[in-house]
C-alpha cells in the first residue's frame, strides 16, 4: 500500500484530526537533486590527472532533497547487477527513501505544534 492509498484509507474512515498527508510533503519540497556516485566522485576531483572509475559506482544513485526550511534529506539506490540498472527506476527508489526521512521529522513538528496548543 503506498503513501496515497493509506490517505485515501484514512479519509474514507472519516479521520479529520490534523495529520500530514502525502501532498504536506510533495509542498514541503523545494527542489531535488539526482547524481550517481560516478558524477560525485567526478564533482570532486574535476582536475584529477588520475581518475579511478570503478563500474560500481555509476549504479549507486542518490536523491537530495532540500525543505522549506533549508534542512536536507538524502536518499540512494544501489543496483546490484550492472544489466539490471536503470537510471529512472533508480531515481524512484532513492526518492522514495528520501521521502521516508520526511514523514518522522513533519510529525514531529506537528506533534510539537499539537502539545503547545494542549498545554
């Protein structure tokens, strides 16, 4: 069951108490950045007369994600059969994990924010 289907499920039970929901997240995003480990080891050796370019390292790709309030999260997907790698389902799944890390940190801004309202 993804993210969508369990709001849907939750709106459908008629649950109205204030919650974060898939579309929080997407418009808590304010840009992303996708590069395998390939293009960052080339990033941070730009001048480097000796490259090491392990194969390996262009099936491991990352996903970063900048919030609203600058705080970054990280995502990756790792590719275990160089036939198998494809960049597109690559991205989804390191997406997929970033978006993971989102869901605890807006609860817990939400939890805050219900507590000072009850206190």
């Amino acid at each position: 069951m993804n993210d969508d289907q369990i709001d849907n499920e939750i709106i459908a039970k008629g649950k109205t108490a204030p919650r974060i929901t898939p579309l929080d997240i997407e418009d808590n995003i304010t840009s992303e950045h996708y590069f395998t480990a390939r293009h960052g080891v080339m990033g941070a050796t730009p001048d480097s007369d000796v490259f090491l370019d392990p194969p390996a390292l262009s099936l491991l790709t990352f996903c970063v994600m900048v919030l609203k309030n600058g705080y970054t999260v990280h995502g990756h997907s790792a590719c275990a059969s160089p036939e198998n790698f494809d960049a597109e389902i690559g991205c989804k799944i390191a997406r997929q994990k970033a978006i993971e890390q989102i869901w605890p940190l807006m609860g817990y801004e939400l939890r805050s924010k219900l507590a000072k309202e009850e206190s």
